[in-house]
C-alpha cells in the first residue's frame, strides 16, 4: 500500500503544480510534455484526478496529523 500512497502523493503533487503553473504563468506542462499524444495526456489527467479521489478518500487514515 505504500508503492500506492507514494504514486497517488507524486500525481497528485503534480497536478497541483500544473494548476499552480498555468494559473500564475498560463502554462501547461502536461499539454507540454505529452500534448504530442493527447491520449496519453488525458490518461494522465484521469490519473492525476484519481490520486486525488484515493488521497481524499485514505488520508485520515494516513495522516499522523489527522489520525485520533
């Protein structure tokens, strides 16, 4: 479970960076990386939402913070 915890962590990290950068700068790294093959980039996005669906979903069971 902790491969998968650190997977959903990184996409979701990555996600937010990619907002943060096309909100401050209009850039889209995604679309820049992988918009060559839109596919793939979409599956990355579906990915990103996903990790973040399952971090929502565990994190008051992993959070140290969180946890009673």
């Amino acid at each position: 479970m902790k491969m998968v915890h650190m997977a959903a962590f990184t996409l979701a990290m990555v996600g937010a960076l990619n907002w943060g950068l096309v909100a401050l700068l209009d850039f889209d790294i995604v679309e820049t990386v992988l918009g060559s093959v839109p596919a793939l980039a979409q599956l990355v996005y579906i990915l990103i939402g996903a990790s973040a669906v399952y971090l929502f979903a565990t994190h008051s069971t992993d959070c140290k913070t969180c946890k009673p």
